[in-house]
C-alpha cells in the first residue's frame, strides 16, 4: 500500500544516513591516522639524523670497519681464538643497529627507497652478515669458495677481496655520517638560515661520485689481487711430487710411511734408493717453509754463504725430526707450517696444529690435492698442507687500519674541497640572489646593498639582479610593493593585477612653476631640467620618511604611509613634521641648485621670463586612498586613487591663488608637533570644489634663500632643522596674523583690515594677506548677511 511504500522509503533513508555517516566516520579516521602515522614518521627521521643518533651510528660503522683488524694487530699477538665470540657479538649488534636504521628509513623517510644511500645502506648491513655468521663458527667466504672448488691462496685472496669490499662499503658509510654531522651542526649554528636545496642536492651528487669513484677503486683493486698471477700451483706441484716419491718408497694403503725404514739418508745416497729420496725431499719442502728454522741459523749470511746456512738449517731439523715415525719433535703451534699430510700419513705435526689459525681474518692457507671428486675427505687419495698465516694477517690488519685512515681521510678532504668549490663559485651566490628574491618578496622597499667586481657569470648574473631589484622598486615605488611582493612570493603566472587595498597616508603633490614656458625654451634639455628638480625632489622626501609615487610631467606625487587603523586627528610620531620638512629641504634646494640656476640662465628663458629661478609649490594633506595597480597587462601604474590625494592636488594648486610656497590642509596640520604648529599659520577656511566641507588651510613661509650652491645650504646635523630654517616670518607677526584671520572668520572685517594693513607693512609681500585684503575687498570690508566663517576657492 501506499503507507507501507513510504515506511520503507523512510526506513531505506534512514538506513542510508546511518552508512553515510559511519562511512564519514571511518573517512575521518582514517585520515587522523595518516596523519598520525606522518607525524611519527617526521619525529623518526628527525630522531633518526639527529647529533646522538649519528654519533650512535657512528660509533657502530667504526667498529665495523676498525674492529676485526685491531683484534688481529693488537699488540703481543691476537688474544685466543677461544674469545673471538666478543668481537663477533658485537658485530652482530652492529648489524642489528644498520639493518634497524636501514628498514626504519625505508618506511620513514620520503624518497629513500631505492635512492643513492637505499642501496648503500643495504650493502652495508649485508656486510656484515659473514661477521654474524662467524658467531655461529660458519665462514661464509670460505664455504663459498670451497663450494666453488677454489685453491687454498686463492680462497685467502678472494676472502681478502671480499672483506676489502666490504670496507669500502663502510667507508662510503662513513663518509655518509660525516655528511649529515656536518648538516647537522650548520643547522644547529644558524636556525634562521634555511638549507640551500640545490646547495644539498650538488652536495649529495658531489659525495655521491666521489664515493662511487673511490668504491670502484677498491673493488678494481681487490679483484686484481684476486687475479694476480700467484696461484696454488707450486704447493700443489710439491704435494704431488711428495705423493709419487711416498708411493714409490711403498707408502700408501694400509701402510704409514715407507715400506723401508732409513734415518741415514744424505744427499750422496745412492739415486736408487725411494725411501731417502722422499726422506730428502720432504725435508727440503718442510724447511723451506718453515721460517723458523731460518732464525735458528742466523749466524750464518743468507747472501755471503747459503750453503752454510742450509746445512745449518738442515741439521736443527735432523734433530727435531724422527724418521721412522715421521714425527716432528718440536712445538707445531710455533711453526710456519702446521700440518703436513701425504696421502694417509701425517709427515708433519697434526689437524690439531690448525684449531687456534682464525678463517676470518685468514690466518692459515690450507692446500688440498686430490685425485677424485671427494677432494680432501678421502685421505687415502688427497695431500694437504696447512700454513699459519698470522704474520701476514697481523701485518694485513695494520695496513688495512691506516689504509682505511687514509681513504676515509682522503674521501673526506676530496669531497669537501669539491662541495667547498661548488659553495664558493655555485651555491654561495645562488643563494645569495634567492634570499635577494625572497627578501624583495617579504619587503619589496628593502635596502638592496651593492655587489662587489666579480669575474664569473654568477656574479654578473647577481649585479644584473640587483639592478633589477632596484629598477622595480624604482619604478614601482612604496604603492607598488604589494605588487612586486606578491608576484615574486608567489608561483605562478605573472598577475600585476591585483586587487587593489585600502590604507592610509599622508599625500604630497608638487609642481614646478612656469614650466611649459621652460619646455618650450630648453626643448631636449628640459628632460634633465625636470629629471634635476625631480632628484631633489625624490631625495629630500626619501631622506625624511616619504617614498615617491608618480611623476606627472612637472609633478610630483609623494606619500607618507601611515600605521594601519591610525588616528589621524593627532600626532603620530614625527611623520608629519618629516613630510613639512622634506618640502621646506626640496623649496630651498631648488633654489640653491647651482645646476638648475644655469639652466634657468638660458637666454630663451630669461627673455621670456626676466630674473627667473625655479619655484615650486607644495600641497600636503591626509587621508585614506586605495593603494595598488592602475592600467592593463600591457602598462600599469602602481599609484594611489582617493578623493584625498586629488585634496593633495588641489592644495598645490591653490598655492597660485596664495601666492606661497607650501599649502596644508587642517588635517594635516593636526597631525603636527606642537613645536612645529607654532612655525605655522592659518591664512584662510574654505571649501574646494567637489567638497562641502569647510578646511582651514595653514602655510609655512619658506625663508629665502641666499645660498648659491646645494653645498653652501647643506643642514648641519648637529643643529636642529627648524633652527636653521625658521619661517621668515617672527612669532610675533604670526600671532597677529593669526588675529586678523579670526576676525576675519568671525565676520569682523573691519578690524582684520586694520591688523592686516600693519602686517604689510612689516612684509609688503605677504601673498596670503594680499589675498585676505582682496576677498574682503570685494565686500567693502562687510562680512556677507550669509556669511559662515568660510568661503568657496573658485579655482580648482
């Protein structure tokens, strides 16, 4: 039924918000938890690369690679083979410590796997496994190469071969911990200073080839070793003559030793006689490698008399050597041979001889010849030899230790020196021009400092950026910071079209009197005529906390950027007094410009204007203006657009009518220190056009100026400014003149005439009184029946 239709649409609905928010639920789970798992995943890299961490790791590779060779060389001898599960203990804790770090990394850090240091991680971990094998007294290298069918020599060298690889694995470990220590406490000393990423990623490249360079060295160099021409061959070829001599004296089989017993033997012997020749012979081989027997005759000089030093040689062994048993009576564990087996006889010492000789580091070479496929473990068909090769090892282990000294240091020293290059000529100046970049970027308006003479592009290449860098601030101004913040900060496309922002600032327009008359009289001059008066301009506002805007021809737009939100109704530090002052400096050093006076010369000039020098007047006003670009893609201006800064234009202007230097609104004039208000005087209340709202206007009378050149002008620091250059006008004048406006705004006209009339007579060329004089003339000196305290400025 229909009823039934909508339970089950409610229930299906309600069913349905259930899923939706478990799977919400489960969404919202997941994602803490891989945040979750990202957080622990930055704490272990970080824990993992850390100062202890490294030392920790450190500690462990030296030991992998100085551990065995210092067991070896330590002074007096190796201690007991019976010990060698402490070094191999160790070495297996080592291996726990690079195969934990090797898997934590892999899981951890973001493009490890399979990277430069993945690999060489690994390798190093799985070097040390035949170490660890060792505890459980199992030679990898050996069962190796016994399952290879390897000679005795040439398994010594291929073991050697395969430890010095193993070392050099490590090494390039080394050099990898050295690496990030160094990182480490580069950071550690300059938080502030972030990491250059093409400066780390030339410095890894750089380690890279050096360590692979050098690896491939060591490797190059043990597989030679390993096929160098020395063989097995000369042992072999002695087993096999002591085999054919022993059977032929009836040796073998069931029997030990030859069928005929000799203690006799001597080289004069009759030829025919096989018991003496194999008697002879296996002494010849016995003491020939045996250099013991060497040092008990060292009386006699090998050179001047060998023949008196075998004979020597010879009879030590006679006594120490019984024949019939083929027994040797001396010490075995002192000789250089240890074990002498000829088919099933022991014709010297025993297995037992060889039990303290180490595989790994090999301290004995063990020959085998055999006649069938069991190889040694037929003894009735094989020979073998058992050499102790402790001397060579412990002088091996010496070597190996100041040879990976060596290329540790040489790999170390190499690499810095190369990434030491690559800092000075590459990576230095790179990052020199990004923080350029980044800091135009943060604070556009920033101090770019000068770059010294280079010879190399970057430093051109640097030279050019700062030229740049200060072209856009040049040519952009304070308005356009955000602009030139913006589009460097920022990836992207280019976008100079921002939007645009409100702020507030104090407004400065300047203009140059009678110019087209200069124009049409300098014609080309007149660029560096305005570009003159422009410098002077620019620098005196620039010097007093001002940034140039626009240049119009002949004007100028200036700005004092104001605090965010701030009060304009009162002080705000010394800006206000910074932007009066600023136009006071620009009015006296146009005037004093020895380089604008010899323009102004200019015969087309004087005739057309008589005794002329530059003049310039001066509006000042405060307010709000919305700051950013102005124009197209094609060509923008960064200025400001506000009712406030065409105020600004509009005080320039009114600057004609009052026949005075510098005009500032009532506003402006609030924002003033009272020391530099008393500098100042009211002079009219008016309303401009495009405003109903009545502004007193104020004015600072200029002094003149009797200085020739910029030179003779120059303020002296130690004095105050307002001291050097007071008004031309004395208090006591402006108090009175203050008195005449406010009668005059009262409507009291008469008597303003009265006290303005005296004030020209103490300046006959007040313009500002001339002005007051002739407004209220036009009235008979009677206020207006509508008159409220302030007039209309018919000029724009």
């Amino acid at each position: 039924s229909p009823a039934d239709s909508v339970g089950v649409g409610q229930a299906m609905s309600h069913d349905e918000r259930e899923q939706n928010d478990l799977l919400s639920k489960l969404k919202i789970k997941e994602i803490e938890q891989g945040k979750a798992r990202s957080a622990l995943k930055k704490r272990l890299v970080v824990t993992l690369e850390d100062t202890t961490a490294t030392s920790v790791m450190m500690g462990a590779t030296l030991f992998a690679l100085y551990g065995t060779d210092v067991w070896e060389a330590w002074p007096g001898g190796p201690p007991p083979i019976q010990f060698d599960w402490v070094i191999y203990s160790v070495s297996t804790l080592v291996f726990v410590l690079f195969l934990g770090e090797f898997l934590l990394l892999s899981w951890a850090k973001p493009q490890y796997l399979m990277s430069f240091f993945f690999w060489l991680d690994m390798l190093a971990a799985a070097s040390l496994l035949p170490d660890v094998l060792l505890l459980f007294q199992y030679d990898l290298w050996s069962a190796l190469l016994v399952s290879a069918g390897d000679g005795g020599l040439t398994m010594a060298r291929a073991g050697r071969a395969a430890r010095a690889g193993s070392r050099a694995v490590r090494i390039v470990r080394v050099i990898k911990l050295l690496m990030l220590a160094r990182r480490a406490r580069k950071h550690k000393g300059n938080h502030e200073e972030e990491d250059s990423k093409i400066g780390g990623r030339l410095a890894d490249g750089i380690t890279q080839k050096v360590i692979i360079i050098v690896g491939l060295m060591l490797f190059t160099t043990s597989l030679l070793d390993l096929l160098s021409a020395s063989t097995d061959a000369d042992f072999t070829t002695s087993l096999r003559t002591l085999e054919d001599l022993y059977v032929r004296c009836g040796g073998g089989g069931a029997l030990m030793g030859c069928r005929t017993v000799r203690e006799d033997c001597a080289p004069s012997r009759a030829s025919n006689d096989t018991t003496c020749h194999f008697n002879m012979y296996l002494r010849n081989v016995i003491v020939d490698h045996n250099v013991e027997f060497g040092g008990m005759c060292s009386e006699f000089d090998a050179e001047a008399d060998p023949e008196g030093q075998r004979r020597c040689m010879f009879g030590h062994f006679d006594r120490l050597y019984n024949f019939t048993t083929y027994t040797f009576l001396g010490t075995c564990e002192n000789q250089t041979m240890r074990y002498l087996r000829v088919l099933n006889a022991d014709v010297f010492c025993n297995e037992e001889a060889t039990k303290n000789l180490r595989t790994s580091p090999t301290e004995k070479v063990d020959i085998c010849h055999h006649a069938n496929d069991e190889g040694c473990a037929d003894k009735s068909a094989s020979s073998r030899v058992v050499f102790s090769n402790i001397p060579y090892a412990q002088g091996q282990a010496v070597v190996n230790i100041v040879q990976v000294t060596f290329i540790i240091a040489l790999l170390w020293v190499s690499s810095f020196l190369f990434q030491k290059d690559a800092d000075r000529l590459v990576i230095r100046p790179l990052s020199k021009m990004a923080k350029l970049v980044q800091g135009l970027s943060t604070n556009p308006l920033a101090k770019i400092e000068e770059s010294e003479g280079g010879e190399y592009e970057t430093d051109f290449v640097e030279r050019a950026l700062k030229k740049f860098g200060k072209l856009l601030q040049i040519a952009f101004g304070e308005a356009g910071s955000e602009i030139i913040g913006k589009n460097l900060g920022a990836d992207g496309d280019l976008n100079p079209m921002i939007a645009g922002r409100k702020m507030s600032a104090i407004f400065g327009f300047a203009i140059v009197r009678n110019f087209t008359d200069c124009t049409e009289c300098l014609q080309e001059d007149v660029m560096v005529f305005v570009n003159t008066i422009a410098d002077i301009v620019h620098r005196a506002v620039k010097d007093n906390e001002g940034a140039p805007n626009k240049n119009i021809g002949e004007a100028f737009l200036m700005a004092w950027r104001l605090p965010d939100g701030a009060d304009i109704t009162g002080p705000i530090g010394t800006i206000a007094d910074s932007a009066l002052k600023s136009f006071v400096r620009a009015c006296l050093e146009v005037q004093a410009s020895e380089e604008l006076r010899k323009m102004t010369e200019h015969p087309k000039i004087q005739e057309r204007l008589p005794g002329y020098r530059v003049t310039m007047g001066f509006g000042l006003h405060v307010g709000w203006a919305i700051e950013g670009a102005i124009g197209s893609m094609l060509k923008i201006d960064a200025s400001y657009l506000s009712p406030n800064v065409n105020m600004a234009a509009r005080l320039e202007s009114g600057t004609h009518q009052f026949h005075v230097d510098i005009l500032m609104s009532e506003t402006f004039y609030s924002m003033l220190s009272d020391d530099v208000k008393h500098l100042c005087r009211r002079i009219d209340r008016v309303t401009v056009k495009g405003s109903v709202q009545p502004m007193s206007l104020y004015t600072y009378d200029v002094p003149p100026c009797h200085a020739n050149t910029l030179l003779e002008l120059s303020a002296d620091d130690s004095l105050d400014f307002w001291d050097q250059f007071k008004p031309r006008t004395k208090p006591a004048y402006r108090i009175e003149y203050a008195k005449a406006v406010e009668l005059y705004l009262n409507g009291r006209w008469g008597e303003s005439k009265e006290i303005v009339d005296k004030c020209l007579l103490e300046w006959p060329d007040d313009g500002p009184a001339h002005v007051l004089l002739e407004v209220m003339q036009n009235h008979n000196f009677e206020a207006p029946s509508d008159w409220k305290g302030f007039r209309e400025l018919t000029n724009k």
